[in-house]
C-alpha cells in the first residue's frame, strides 16, 4: 500500500501554453475561410476559372476582331 504524502511537482505542472500569436494567426486564417466561402456561395465574388478569360474567343483561339475585315 502507497503511503500518503506530498505529490511531486511533475504531477501540477500543465503543458506549456498555446502562444498568443499562434491563437491570432487561426482566428485570422478561419475568417478569411469564412468569408471565402460566404462570397463564393452567395455569387458576390463572381465566375472564376480559365473560362473566364476565353469568353471572347471563338472555337479556332482567335477573336472576331481580331479576323481581317473583307470589303
């Protein structure tokens, strides 16, 4: 049987504290996540990908002002 008796100082101690610019930095990075997302599937932000920037463009890559002008 275990005599009773003063605990050793290695059971009290906690583990070392998250620092404060570890807990900014997650708060920062979840509200840009957040807003990502609302203005994304609200349609705010508007259409993103490479068709956005061929919209113009006919089938062959060329645009039609690009063509020579007959006449």
């Amino acid at each position: 049987m275990a005599e009773p008796g003063p605990r050793s100082e290695a059971a009290h101690e906690t583990p070392p504290r998250m620092p404060r610019w570890v807990k900014i930095a997650a708060i920062v990075v979840g509200v840009l996540v957040l807003v990502f997302l609302v203005l994304q599937l609200t349609g705010i932000a508007g259409q993103h990908g490479p068709g956005r920037h061929f919209s113009g463009m006919g089938p062959t890559g060329t645009t039609e002002a690009a063509a020579p002008a007959v006449g």
